[in-house]
C-alpha cells in the first residue's frame, strides 16, 4: 500500500508540476520582473529532479525488494538530482536578482496566480510526502517532502514579492521588494539543496 501510495503522489507531483514552467515561460512575454523569472528557473530545475526521483522509485519498487546497494545507489542519485536542482536554480536566481533591471515589470498577475496556487499545491505535497516517510521511512519521500516545504515557502515569498509589484507597481519601495524577494528564494534554495546534498554524502560515507 505505502508502495502504491508513494508512486501515485510521485506521479500526480510531475503532472502537477509540468504545466508551470510552460506556463511560466508564456508569461515571461508580459513580465519582466525578476522574482517571475527566477520563478521560472526553480520550478524547472525542480521538475526535472521530480521526474528523477519519480523514475528511480518505480525502478526500486517494479518488483520485489531490490538489491541493497544498488538502492543506495539509485536513492542517492535521486536525492542528489533533488539537492542540485535547488542549489542550481538558487545560484541562477540570485545572479538574475542582482545583474537584471529593475525597470518597469509589466504585467506578472499570471505570474502571481501561478505562485499563489503553487503555494497550496505544494504545501499539500509536502503534508502527503511527510505523512507517507512517517508510516515507512523512504529516503526519496523524505527529501521530496524537503523540497516540497521548501517549494510551499518559495511560492509565499513570490507571492508577496509579486503582490507588490501588481498592488503599488510605482511605489519606491517596489523594485526593492522585487530584488528581496529574488535574493531570499535564492538564499532558501541554496541553503536546502546543500543540506540535502550533504546528507546524502553523509549517509554515504
């Protein structure tokens, strides 16, 4: 049943998390702000770790009890994929904060209603992932119960960081708000992806 159960989240966790890169990538034509962008890079990065661990797990659990080393191993690469991802798309982020305009943004409301709707999807992720590793410990389930708490903070820091943007788009404090905004998901991420990376390294070690 955990087995099942397990799968079925990892699989509805890619097919929810597919449409927002494209999605994102579409409202990039009418926003230019930085946190939308930077938006953008994390949900892909992490979408890609998704599927990896998403694969990895069916590998492990298409028949019987695997191996035990080649389940570290194949844990591991999961893992690691998940931890790279956010360290990557936190690296990329704050380089676009700090090196992109802070000219006008256009308009990031699709950008915000992406973020706002992300934030609840991803917090009942990571309420699911959490419950399942309690009822069976699971490395993959554990980390991808990391990324989704770490995904459901991004998502509120952008929403706020965005609802700025929209609500007092000439206020002097905005652009500041926007670059903050792009500098705390940066720093969040890249805090997360070298926590989950070490562990991995640890357990491995």
């Amino acid at each position: 049943m955990e087995k099942n159960s397990g799968e079925r989240t990892l699989r509805a966790s890619v097919l929810l998390s597919s449409p927002g890169p494209l999605v994102l990538g579409v409202a990039l034509f009418y926003g230019r702000s930085s946190t939308q962008l930077a938006d953008f890079i994390r949900r892909t990065a992490e979408l890609t770790a998704i599927i990896v661990s998403w694969i990895v797990f069916r590998i492990l659990h298409r028949g019987g009890e695997p191996e035990p080393l080649e389940a570290e191993r194949l844990e591991g690469t999961a893992n690691t994929c998940v931890g790279v991802a956010m360290l990557l798309s936190g690296l990329a982020m704050l380089f676009i904060a700090l090196s992109g305009p802070n000219s006008d943004k256009g308009n990031v409301t699709p950008g915000l209603i992406i973020a706002f709707l992300g934030a609840l999807v991803n917090s009942w992720f990571w309420l699911r992932y959490r419950k399942l590793h309690r009822e069976k410990p699971n490395t993959i389930l554990a980390v991808q119960s990391r990324l989704y708490g770490a995904k459901s903070v991004v998502d509120m820091c952008v929403v706020v960081a965005l609802l700025f943007v929209v609500l007092a788009p000439q206020a002097p404090i905005t652009p500041y708000v926007d670059l903050g905004g792009s500098i705390v998901v940066a720093i969040y991420l890249m805090r997360g992806g070298w926590i989950t990376i070490r562990k991995k390294e640890v357990a491995t070690s």
